[in-house]
C-alpha cells in the first residue's frame, strides 16, 4: 500500500507538469536525457494498470490536469493526451546523434506502441492508433541505424532484443519485412544463446501471424497479406540456411560458416515452436454437443452456442495443422544433413527428432479431426448454418493436410537408401506407427517392410557396399585397407593396430545405432502384424493374404541362424506363427462340381472378402506423445557429437522457445495477447517493505528465513552469527560475520580469523584476518569475504576472535562453531521443466550416477509420506510423483540444476516391506518353528508396526564433479537432501521407531488417503482381517500377511 500510494502521488505530479517536463528534457545532457524515456514510459504503464481508459479518449481534447485515482471519462481522456505527449516527444529524439539516447527512444516508443496496441480498437483510440501504426517503423529504423554503427557484438545482442521482442507490436506487412532483415543480422550475433533467443521470438510472431491470417481467411477477410510462414520458408537466405547451400559473400558469410550450428537453430526453433504452441496440445472435441437431441434441443440457444464453440476450435486445430505442414515441408531438407558420418561418429540427431515429433503430432492430429461432411438434418434452424459451413471448409483442410502428411512419411521410405543410419531407426517407428495403410500389397507395403529387412539385417547390404569403396580408395592410394568391422573408420586408420581412439568409438556408436534400428525394426513389423492380424478377423481378402506371405518371406530368412540374435529370431518366429494362418487361408469358394458339403449342401460358399481401402487401426494404439527417441544412453558414447551435442542444443532451443511464450511483449496487431505478470511498480523506484525496514531497524528477526546463523554461545561476550549469499553467475559465496557486543564495556583490540573448509579459494591474497579497534556497547560490526567455489562439496566458515584479555600468561580466544554450506545448497531449479518423457530420455544418457539404497527412519507408511516430504522441500524441483498401493509403493522422479549449469536427475522408488524387527524386543513370530507356516491373523499388527519404506534411490548428473561429491559422502548428502528420514543400507534393527509424523507437503499429503482403507472396507467384511484392526494399518497387515505368505513357500 506505501509503495503504490508512494508511485500514485509521483505519477500524478509527473502527469500535471508533463509540458514543463518535456520542455526541460530537451536541455538536459546526454547522460542525464537517457533516462528520460523509461521514465515517462513507467508512468504511461501505471496509468494502464491502474484502468486509464485510453479507449474513450479524442484526439482533440487536451486535458493536462486532473486526478490520478482512474476510473471517469476525464481520466481517460488524460490517458490519451500522455500517451500522445510522450510518443511526440520520443519521436522527436529517436534519431539523436548520441546513440544512448536514441536506442532508449526507440526501445520506449515500440513500448508505447504495444501498450496503445493492447487496447480495443473502438472510440478515439483510432486515431492515436493511426498515429502510433507510424511510431514502430520509426523506431525500428533508428535501430537497424544503430546496428550500423554499432560495431561491439554486446551492442548487436541487445539491438536484437529490443528489435525481436517487440516484433508484434508491428503490424503484419511490416512484421514480415522486418524478419527477412533480422534472420541475416541473427547470423551474425556470436552467441548461440542470444541466436537462439532471437530465433525463437522470430519464428513466435510469424506462427503467431499466420495463424491469425488462416483465421481471417477462413471468415471471408480478403484483405489479408498472404501465409506468413510460407513467405519466410521460402525467402532465399532462410532456404539456403536450412538445406545448408547458401552462398554469400560479407560479414553474414563469414558467420555462417564459422557458427556451423546456425542451421541446427533456425530449424530446430521453429520445430519446436509449434511442437510447445498451446493448440497441439489441445484435445480435439468428441463429436458436436447436444448432436443426438431432438428438434425441441437443436433449437436451443445453448445448443447452437455449442454448437459453434466445437466448430471454432475444430477450426482453430485445423490452423495450428495446416501452420504445422508448411514448418514440415520447409524444413524437411535437415533429414539430408551430415548423411556420412564425420571422423567416425554420426552427427546430432536432435532437430531429426523434433521434426519427427512434429510429424508425429500432426498425423495424430489429421487422424482426430472430423474428415466426413457435416451432418445437416432437417431440425437444425438457420443460426446453426454458419457452423455446419465452417465445419464443411475444415473436413476439406483436414482431408487435404493429411494426405500431404502421409506423402512425406511415404517420401521417407521411398528415399530409405539415402537416410543416414541413425535417421532409419526414427524414421521406420514413425512411419509404422502412423502409415496409413491399405488392406493390398502395394509399394507403401513393400517400401515399409523392406525397411524392416534393411535394419532387422543391421544394414549390411550398404555397410558391405561401403567396406569396398574403403578397399578401393585404400587401393588407389597404394594402402591396405584396415582389418575393422567399422566402414566409417576416421581417416588414417589404415594399418591394423594403428586405429585411433576415434574410431573405435566410431565403431561402438556404429553398434548403437544397428540395436537402435533391430529393435526398431521389430517393433513395427510386431505393431502391422498385429494390424493386420485384427483386420483379419471378419475375413482374410486376397490383398490380405498377399501382404501374409510378403511379410513371411521377409521375416523367415532371419528367424533361422546365426544372422541376428537369439532373441531377436525368437520375435521374428511369433510374427512367422501370426501371419502363417492368413498367408495359408484357401480363398478359393465352394462350386457344385467340388461335391457336397458336409452338411450335404452343394451351393457355392461366400465370396472372397474384398480388399478394404484402409486397415483399421485400434484406438488403443493411437500415440501421440510416445516418441522413443533420443542420444545415445551408453556411457561409451559420451564423448560423441551424438551425445554431446544433443541436450545442450535440446535445452538451449527448449528455454528459448518457453520464454518467447512466456515474454510479455508478445501482444501484436494480430490479435494475440498475453497478459502481463508483472507489475509496472518494478519500473518505478520503490520502497522497502516493513519487514526489511524492522530488520535494517533492529538487526534481529529472521535467522532461519535469512540462512543465518549464531555459531557463539549463549554466554560468551560477543554474539557472532554468519550468513551466506551464492552468486552463481561468478561462481562465489559471499560470506557475511555480524559480531555484537553483549557486555556492558567496550572492547577494544578485537582480532578475528576466519578459518575457511571444503573447496574455496578467497578472492583476496592477505590472510582473512580482521582487526577491530573498538566495539562500543550494544554495537555491531560486519564483516565480508568473498570466495570463488573451486568444486562440488561442503563449504564451511569457522570465525576464531581473539579477546584482548589474558588468563595466566595466555591470551584468551572464543573458538566458534562452524558455519557449513551443504552441498546441496548449490543445487537449484531448473530454469525450466522437461515433459516426463524428455526427463527420462536425459536421464539415460546422463554418464555419471550412482545408486543409494535405504529405509526409511519412521516406520510403515508414515515414513515413506515424510520422505516424500522433505523431497519436495529440497533443492530438486518435482517431475513426477505416483503412488502404486497395489504394489505397495510410489515412484518419484525430480529435477535439478548444479550451479555450474550441469543438470541433476534423481529417481525414487519405494516399496513397504516387513523388517523382521518387532516392537517389544521379542523374536520375530510371523512363523512356526518349521517356518513353512504363515502367522496367525492375530499377529499380523504386530508385525505391521514394523514394517518399513524401502528405497532406491539413482541419482545421475552430467557433472562429474557433482557425482564424486555425492558418491564420496553418500551418507551425508542423503542426511541433506531427505532431511534425516532416509539411512543408506538395510540394517533396520539399528534404527528407532519414529513416533510422530511430521507436516506433510500439501502435495504428498492426498497420498496418506490411498494407503489407508475404511474400517468397513470389504476386507473386513470378508474376515481376511480382523475388525479392531486400525484403518490406517489394514493396508500394512495385509501386506506383511501377503508377504510372509509368500516367504513361506517351499521352492
């Protein structure tokens, strides 16, 4: 309330002296002028939030006076006279010599641009809308003046902001002639993450804008420029920049072909900024509300209103579709990039990836959306007919959309011989999975199990072909060509024994890939069999039984010998069993001349079932989001540009793309707004809040929340606390000592010694000594140190103060305890979340881990919920968390962040076991002395009691130093990140049986119901227990029952 109060009575005074204001800026310095602009955008920007009605204004009207509290026609036109008061004067500077105060002009004018365009387009806001279309031209042409003279590539980077984030605030022809000038200068920035950001909130605006100019087509707006996507796709330099032939000379050249990953950006970018858009994850509506109702419903107004609710967002999936084809077509030339491998491994499959997982979206997509005409009954009334007419024009996009879908998946098996052997495994999973195929064997059949035979044989027919033309290339150059299994040897490895280290590894991640492409090849030749088989069921058509015997002869040269695995010829034999009884079946029909049947009936059986258009598919195998996927998992192939290139480029596109989403500058002509989340206050110097006041006021309040702590004793003399500050941007703690004197005298001579522990390094040569001359009474003192963090581990501070008294000829010192920064201090969350499936992707390529194995401090369930707590309280930052009763357990996965940047993935699974350790001491009675006999009913809460979480717990990190630290001290880091409710190892008789549950996490605390079950639960009813059973250990007694059961059993 005082900060805006405070912010209130500042603007107002601004707003009533804004001409005396603007008049005295123009004599201002240039230092002093620079500021200037933001300032007088602040206040434009509180008088938006707090509801200036800028709608209602006049372009003649010119008030310069009035309240500031909002909320009457006046204010709104005081609104308006601002905006247009400050957007004159900015204008009048933007083209400033100095370059400070130009680029500070046109970065406040494209921000009042946006703020003006954020408003409905009604009243007099048209005219300064007309005026304010002119403002953004402007401005972005006095930076494109800069970019010129700026010549420092600090200065381009942030040009490239300013121009990138205000992109929509322009209106669509000039977004469009912007970009194809931006996409040059991006090449250039020398940073990939500022490329990446800019990319990321290019390709935003442009999808943003076709997707709005497929909506205005689709409502009859013929004045719309034409599909913005395809227009940037097909510009000369965006085209050259994807298929990697681009020529040029210049500054532009020269980056291009000194940042090779350019092309990686720019497509993966707009990959995966339709990959992550709200509407292809949108669920597609099941079927028009209301539809089976009668006349008396269909003429509803809430039918109708539902009615054209489903057609629009029929509509609006069918937009993000048709944007989606375009992106697919115009960037299908990455699955031609690096075909050959490179020094003996293959290249990043990353932006491979994502165009899959695009097409996969899409086709999932064209296979949901309705594709037959509307259904036009004679009861709907005339107010339906707009709706029956959009959902017309979409099943005809739709219809269109697919089949060009289906052709490029068909285009990857036609040019199969051409794919690189890292792209065949991808390629072939996708197609099988969303192939559209017919019930006759055609060349889609004998293209895709051709692929099949290609991968099940590990390519060998092209890695033959590739080991002669190493022979002869090693004949012409008068060599013998090297003894290896491994064609894509790096060059000099022509004598045995002489191959380098790069081809061996060249040779492993040859052998990744052909298990990658086996285990690909089975997949999808089990998935059409299975089609096939089902399809099969109401009657085998000719077409059918041919695609039976193709697949037989395909599949039976491998299911015997020695040419693929044992269980790979074990997979291959169950497909030969399925497809058998189809390829055998006798189509041929029963004549007259055959005899009679057994029925004595000598008729002609049925006809031959004719060949259907398209197999069925069951809606059970429907996928969507299930893409297998990713780098290489093996830790034998870290070092390979498969691996180490793969989840940098992932990440570094994945956060760019998120906050060009999340940016709140994204608010264009086009119709698309996002709210803003923050608060125009944090342009406007604020105030300190009452709690910090007290604190600077009274230095005390706040230890805990602060990271402080007193490290002296209650009686010594001087009170010393220490607290800490990380600073992960230049990897350094500062480390922060309060002495306070507590006695009732001075004290004079003091000399402090800080003593440093773990991997520290202080910035500063001298030795951390202090020497305090005089303390007054109730007085204090900080002192600060600063240290740079050489590795992961511990970090402590222990302060020694040496008093300028004496005891018996010896100085006397107050020793204080040590001040520790755990480990896990340095871990954080991430910057942003992977999906489940992309968590578990990383987590498997991830080359260092380990595994922790423990129970649980608290017994029962209890302890496992109090795990599950303290987790979600630390560093890590949740991916999943899933409770399995039937099981008996959960599994939880979270996600982190090293402060170096690295990322950290911890899994947990836990099951409740029975430890064997009864309560009072006594033997373990869950047996007879024969121990073939499970415990009596009566017993079974007693043995319950005991019964204790058990966990696993894999933590991986791309930071070998993160994982010594953690494997070095397993004991202590676990103490940290499970808050002492987690002990390594399975000694459980060493443990003491919590009593008391601890606060549950507001999102572990649903999971206490799933494992407790009501006393008048069926269980009870049965007699499986007994009825003074407690609910909350029903659950445990049956299982420790179950358990011992099954211990008891004689193998």
């Amino acid at each position: 309330m005082l900060q805006d109060n405070f912010a209130g009575a500042l603007c107002q005074r601004v707003v009533k002296s804004l001409g005396s204001i603007l008049e005295q800026a123009q004599t201002l310095s240039a230092g002093e002028q620079v500021v200037v602009p933001g300032a007088l955008v602040a206040v434009v920007k509180y008088g938006q939030a707090r509801h200036w009605k800028l709608a209602e204004a006049a372009p003649h009207d010119d008030l310069s006076a009035g309240s500031f509290s909002g909320g009457s026609t006046a204010q709104g036109h005081q609104g308006y006279w601002v905006a247009q008061q400050v957007g004159d004067y900015l204008v009048s500077i933007v083209n400033s010599s100095e370059a400070s105060i130009s680029f500070q002009a046109a970065q406040s004018l494209l921000q009042l641009t946006q703020i003006l365009s954020s408003k409905p387009n009604s009243g007099g806001i048209r005219a300064v809308a007309g005026v304010a279309s002119s403002w953004g031209p402007l401005a972005v042409a006095a930076l494109l003046q800069l970019w010129d003279r700026q010549l420092s590539f600090a200065g381009h980077a942030q040009l490239m902001v300013v121009l990138t984030e205000h992109l929509p605030c322009l209106q669509v022809p000039s977004q469009l002639a912007l970009v194809k000038e931006l996409m040059p200068l991006i090449a250039t920035l020398p940073s990939a993450a500022a490329r990446t950001a800019a990319l990321a909130r290019v390709w935003h605006t442009v999808v943003q804008a076709d997707l709005a100019t497929r909506r205005a087509v689709r409502s009859g707006d013929k004045a719309v420029p034409g599909a913005q996507l395809k227009n940037v796709l097909t510009e000369p330099f965006v085209m050259g920049i994807i298929s990697g032939t681009f020529t040029g000379t210049g500054p532009t050249a020269a980056a291009i072909s000194k940042n090779s990953s350019l092309k990686e950006e720019v497509t993966a970018t707009l990959l995966q900024v339709l990959r992550l858009h709200p509407r292809a994850s949108t669920p597609v509506p099941q079927g028009i509300p209301n539809s089976d109702q009668g006349s008396q419903q269909s003429e509803d107004i809430s039918a109708i209103t539902e009615g054209a609710a489903y057609s629009q967002s029929i509509a609006e999936l069918t937009d993000w579709l048709g944007s989606a084809k375009i992106a697919l077509q115009g960037t299908k030339a990455c699955l031609g990039w690096d075909r050959e491998p490179q020094g003996g491994s293959h290249a990043c499959t990353a932006v491979v990836d994502l165009w899959l997982q695009l097409l996969q979206l899409a086709l999932h997509l064209s296979h949901n959306l309705p594709k037959g005409p509307a259904d036009t009954q004679a009861s709907l009334t005339d107010a339906m007919e707009p709706a029956l007419d959009i959902r017309s024009q979409v099943a005809q996009l739709v219809k269109s959309y697919q089949a060009s879908l289906q052709e490029l998946m068909t285009q990857l098996l036609v040019h199969w011989k051409v794919l690189s052997f890292a792209l065949k495994p991808r390629a072939l999973w996708v197609a099988a999975h969303h192939l559209e195929l017919t019930g006759r064997m055609d060349g889609l059949w004998s293209a895709l199990l051709n692929a099949v035979a290609d991968l099940v044989s590990g390519n060998e027919a092209e890695m033959d072909a590739r080991r002669a033309k190493a022979g002869m290339n090693a004949a012409a150059d008068g060599k013998l060509a090297a003894k290896s299994n491994n064609p894509f040897s790096a060059p000099g490895t022509d004598s045995a024994g002489s191959a380098p280290a790069e081809a061996s590894q060249g040779a492993v991640d040859e052998g990744d890939i052909e298990a990658e492409g086996i285990e690909s090849a089975l997949v999808s030749l089990e998935r059409v069999t299975a089609m096939l088989t089902l399809n099969c069921i109401q009657g085998v058509s000719p077409g059918m039984k041919d695609i039976a015997a193709k697949i037989g002869d395909v599949v039976r040269p491998y299911s015997k010998g020695s040419r693929v695995g044992l269980d790979t010829r074990d997979r291959l034999q169950r497909v030969l069993k399925q497809t058998q009884p189809i390829a055998t079946t006798d189509l041929r029909p029963l004549s007259t001349e055959q005899g009679p049947t057994e029925n004595g009936d000598a008729s002609s059986g049925p006809p031959p079932r004719e060949d259907p258009m398209r197999l069925k598919l069951s809606p059970s195998w429907q996928v969507n989001e299930g893409y297998p996927m990713a780098a290489p998992s093996s830790s034998v192939l870290q070092g390979t540009k498969r691996a180490t290139r793969y989840w940098p480029l992932t990440t570094q596109v994945l956060t760019a793309v998120t906050a060009a989403y999340s940016t709140e500058s994204h608010i264009s002509a086009a119709g698309f707004s996002k709210a803003s989340t923050k608060d125009p206050l944090d342009d406007i110097n604020s105030l300190p809040g009452i709690a910090e006041v007290m604190s600077l006021v009274t230095g005390l309040g706040g230890d805990e929340a602060a990271g402080r702590q007193e490290v002296s004793g209650p009686t010594d003399p001087l009170r010393v606390v220490v607290s800490h500050t990380l600073q992960p941007a230049t990897r350094s703690v500062s480390f922060t000592v309060e002495l306070l004197n507590r006695l009732t005298a001075d004290i004079k001579g003091l000399v402090l010694r800080l003593s440093l522990g773990g991997p520290v390094i202080p910035d500063t040569k001298q030795p951390a000594l202090y020497k305090i001359p005089l303390l007054p009474v109730g007085e204090q003192v900080l002192l600060h140190l600063t240290c740079t963090i050489g590795a992961c581990g511990a970090l402590s501070i222990q302060p020694f103060v040496a008093l300028p008294v004496s005891m018996a000829g010896e100085d006397l010192s107050l020793r204080c305890g040590a001040y520790v920064v755990p480990s896990t201090a340095l871990l954080g969350p991430p910057p942003l979340l992977p999906r489940s499936a992309d968590f578990f992707h990383q987590l498997a390529s991830m080359a260092y881990g380990c595994h922790i194995c423990g129970v649980c401090t608290m017994g029962g369930w209890e302890g496992g919920l109090a795990l599950l707590s303290n987790l979600e309280r630390s560093p890590l930052t949740r991916i999943m968390l899933r409770g399995l009763p039937a099981q008996g357990g959960f599994e939880a996965a979270y996600y982190g962040f090293y402060w170096d940047g690295s990322a950290a993935a911890l899994v947990v699974t836990g099951q409740l076991l029975p430890t064997g350790m009864p309560t009072d001491g006594q033997p373990d009675n869950g047996s007879t002395s024969n121990g073939n006999q499970p415990a009596a009913i009566g017993s079974i809460s007693q043995s319950a009691s005991t019964s204790r979480v058990v966990c696993r717990m894999t933590f991986r990190s791309t930071s070998m130093d993160l994982m010594s630290s953690v494997d070095n001290a397993k004991g202590a880091w676990l103490a940290q990140i499970t808050k002492g409710s987690l002990v390594e190892g399975f000694n459980s008789q060493s443990l003491s049986l919590a009593s008391v549950l601890p606060h549950l996490h507001p999102y572990v605390a649903p999971l206490k119901a799933a494992y407790t079950v009501p006393k008048s639960s069926s269980l009870e009813d049965s007699g499986i227990i007994s009825e003074d059973a407690a609910a909350p250990s029903v659950f445990e007694d049956v299982l420790a029952q179950e358990w011992r059961r099954l211990q008891a059993v004689v193998v």
